[in-house]
C-alpha cells in the first residue's frame, strides 16, 4: 500500500445513511451450484423488499463479467480475483447503505473466508443447496450440457470443486419448494435480524 494515500473520514458516512433510510444494510452473500437458483431467489427477495421501500443492489456473477471482472477465467486463480474485486464493491455499496445482493457461485472456502473477512458481521451466507443432479436437469443456460461434452472446462461441479458451506446463516434447500418459499426463508431472516425497514 502506498504510504501516501490516506483514508479520508467523511462526515456523511453509512450510520449517517443507514439513519436517514431507515434500515440497516448488509451483504447477502448466496453461494450455490450454477443452476441452483442463486439469481432467481436474491431477484424474488430484492423485488419483494425494494417494492417495500428498502434500498437494494445485485451484483450477478455474468452481469460484473462483462464489465469490471471482463477478462478474468475460470481458472482458480481468477475466480479468486473474481471474488476479490466483488468482496470489495460490495463492501463500498454496503457502505452506501444498500442491501447488497451477491450471487456467485464462490466454490471456495477460502474465497468465501476472505469475502467474510473484509465483511464482517454484514457478511450473511446465503446457501442455495440444490443437488447437482437436479441443476443439471434445469440447465437453465444450458451450461452443463457443454461442461459434459467438454467444450467449457472447470465448470464447477463437473470438472472444479464446489466445497459446500458448512455454517452458512441462511441454508436453503430449493429442491421440492418453490421460488417464493425459498424467498420467504430469507426475508425472515432479514427481519429476525431487524434489518429491514
Ligand atoms: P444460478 O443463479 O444459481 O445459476 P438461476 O437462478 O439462474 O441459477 O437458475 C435456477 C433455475 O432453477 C431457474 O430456471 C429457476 O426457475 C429454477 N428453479 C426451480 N425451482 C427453483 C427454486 N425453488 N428456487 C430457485 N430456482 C428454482
């Protein structure tokens, strides 16, 4: 780090917002297979609160590969860098008083240790436990067709690893229940926590 860049305090700061909004924010971290219904369930959750007049943000995993994270690969090293940068923009968007959605598959422990790390008691694991074999029949983007065949390589779950959570706060098993069940799971969870509005 630079010895000369100084961090500046500014006076409208996050209790500043947080105060003025009316709610606390956080960062929902979902974590779960490709397929497993990440988007879908943080798009349900988002839609509900922000109708309800929270302020709210999603970082998609395919959405910031197109921008900030353009050019990154799969590969082990890159989905950390990946998970790096997202850590980082979610935690300037926390600042700016949102309830930040991630929804990136983040295979590893580590990743996900670090991104917890930088977080803090904002950082709130979200996993969507869906079975690989049941992803596999949704193949939404048709993804694990080409993984089997080999024409994507380190697709998690066929040829990388997904090493599951293991004290994720939020725990969703989506298999059997619908989109709107497993939404409800977490805004519970926000509201147990008094975190919304
Ligand atoms: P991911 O973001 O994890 O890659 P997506 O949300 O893009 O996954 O895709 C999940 C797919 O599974 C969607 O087509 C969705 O309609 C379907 N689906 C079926 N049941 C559920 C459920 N209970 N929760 C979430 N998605 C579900």
């Amino acid at each position: 780090m630079d010895s000369n860049i100084v961090w500046h305090t500014h006076e409208v700061d996050r209790s500043f917002r947080e105060q003025q909004q009316g709610h606390r924010s956080c960062v929902l971290w979902f974590t779960g297979l490709s397929g497993s219904g990440k988007s879908t369930i943080a798009n349900e959750v988002e839609k509900q609160i922000a109708y309800a007049g929270n302020r709210t943000y999603t970082l998609d995993g395919d959405n910031v590969r197109h921008g900030l994270n353009k050019g990154l690969t799969f590969s082990d090293e890159d989905r950390i860098e990946n998970i790096r940068r997202v850590s980082e923009v979610a935690k300037l968007m926390c600042d700016a008083g949102c309830i930040v959605f991630t929804a990136f598959i983040s295979p590893f422990n580590e990743e996900r240790e670090k991104a917890k790390q930088l977080l803090g008691d904002d950082y709130i694991e979200v996993f969507i436990d869906t079975p690989l074999e049941v992803c596999e029949s949704r193949d939404p983007k048709g993804l694990y067709k080409k993984a089997r065949s080999g024409e994507i390589k380190n697709f998690t779950g066929i040829s990388s690893d997904f090493e599951a959570p293991e004290n994720a706060q939020i725990h969703i098993k989506t298999d059997g229940k619908s989109v709107s069940e497993c939404a409800e799971l977490v805004i519970n969870h926000l509201r147990n926590n008094q975190i919304l509005k």
